[in-house]
C-alpha cells in the first residue's frame, strides 16, 4: 500500500497507519509536485521505508520545454543524496504520445533508482496497451493508473488488461479514489498487489487571516487519514 503524501504529518499518520511505500509530493492539490530535498531529508530520517519522490515542475499537463525537464534533471539530482529510493514521473509529447526522449533522460540520470511512470498514462490518446509496452522498454519499472477513467473503481477493465499481460518484473499499480469501501473489489478485480491511495481527509485549525493563493479557506487542509490507511493496509495484506 503506497501512500502519497505532501506534509510531515501526513508522512507520520502514513507510517504510523502502516504504509509500506512513500510517494513523496508537495502540492497535491495540484496533483502532486516535486518535493524539496528538506522534505525528504526530515523524512528519511522519520521511516525506513521506501520513499519515491515525485518529479514534476508545475501543474498541468506533462508536455514539459527542455528547461523543464534540465530543471526536473537538477532536481533528480538533489533528490538522489537526501535518500529517496525511486522516482515518479511521466512525460507526454503535445500529441499525446509517451515522450521516449524525455523520459530517458530521467530514467537514465535516476539509475540505479527505479521510476515509476504516473497517471500521466492516463492521458495518452492510443492504444494503452502499447503506451505500457513502451513504458516498460524505456526502463519504467511500475505505472500507477486509473485505468483511464476517473477512479481505479471505474478503470478497472483496463487495469487487468493491462496486469494480465505484465512481465513479471513490471507493476501495474491502481490509483485514483480508491478508498476502504472499494479496496477489495479492485484488489479481487485487477490482478494486482500494489495499490496507491492519499487516503485523506480535511483538517480545520486556525491560519492566516487572509486568502493565500488560491486557497479557498487557508484554516482547511488535508492530511492522510492514520485510521484509512489502516483500513486500506489490511485489506491489501489479507490474503
């Protein structure tokens, strides 16, 4: 069970719920961004267990320009000496094919690291199952998917058929609103033994005074539920 997490209170209600994986974000609400190297250094020295940082320079889409993707690079970079174990990315071209040179890079300047490629293939616009095929050659070792839909739950057809022909050294792992209701039925359903989940929920404390960005109510955030990814563990370790 893989948690994504953007703040040390999250990280800890994660460990301490019994997650077994780290993907390490800041922004979620702009669907993930890459971490600082402070971040990962405080929780590196918090857990043991595998931490994947995410690298993404911005929100949006995953067509990146090459001073993107030099910055993206520069922050591999730092990453790989605070401790992370592996790398989530995903590059797509403006027609919405894989990136092959883009992500090459990454893979290569994350190496020894593994990467896993994110819901950037959720994006693609031809057959998935050759975007996974060539995923997997460019040296990706996992694809965290919603199977193409809006939810794990609902992707999930497209999920086994993409688990069902995996080798046996590339994951397919679900992701997007997969929660304790539903764990089972996708974990029975797809084939699959990794999940992703935020399993979060809003916390309310007293903030700023003033509007921050574009933050609606700066005394409202979310944070990782310890008690879901109980829940959600157990589910995935019950055989």
């Amino acid at each position: 069970m893989e948690i994504c997490i953007d703040s040390i209170e999250s990280a800890q209600n994660a460990v301490n719920g019994g997650a077994m994986r780290l993907e390490v974000c800041s922004g979620l609400s702009d669907g993930g961004l890459t971490p600082t190297p402070g971040f990962v250094k405080s929780l590196r020295k918090m857990t043991s267990i595998p931490l994947y940082a995410m690298l993404r320079i911005r929100g949006g889409n995953f067509v990146y320009t090459p001073e993107e993707v030099e910055a993206m690079l520069y922050d591999l970079e730092l990453l790989k000496t605070v401790g992370v174990d592996g790398f989530v990315f995903g590059a797509l071209t403006s027609d919405g094919k894989i990136d092959g040179e883009t992500n090459k890079k990454i893979i290569d300047t994350a190496s020894p690291l593994p990467v896993t490629f994110h819901r950037a293939f959720d994006e693609v616009n031809y057959n998935p199952q050759l975007a996974a095929r060539m995923i997997s050659q460019l040296g990706f070792k996992r694809i965290l998917t919603s199977g193409q839909k809006n939810s794990a739950e609902e992707g999930l057809d497209l999920i086994r058929s993409l688990a069902s022909v995996a080798s046996p050294d590339f994951t397919i792992v679900p992701g997007a609103g997969i929660t304790p209701d539903n764990i089972k039925k996708i974990k029975d359903e797809s084939m699959c033994n990794e999940f992703h989940a935020s399993a979060r929920k809003p916390k309310t404390e007293f903030g700023t005074k003033h509007k921050m960005g574009s933050e609606k109510d700066s005394n409202s955030f979310m944070v990782a539920d310890e008690e879901t990814v109980r829940q959600l563990v157990l589910v995935v370790n019950r055989a």
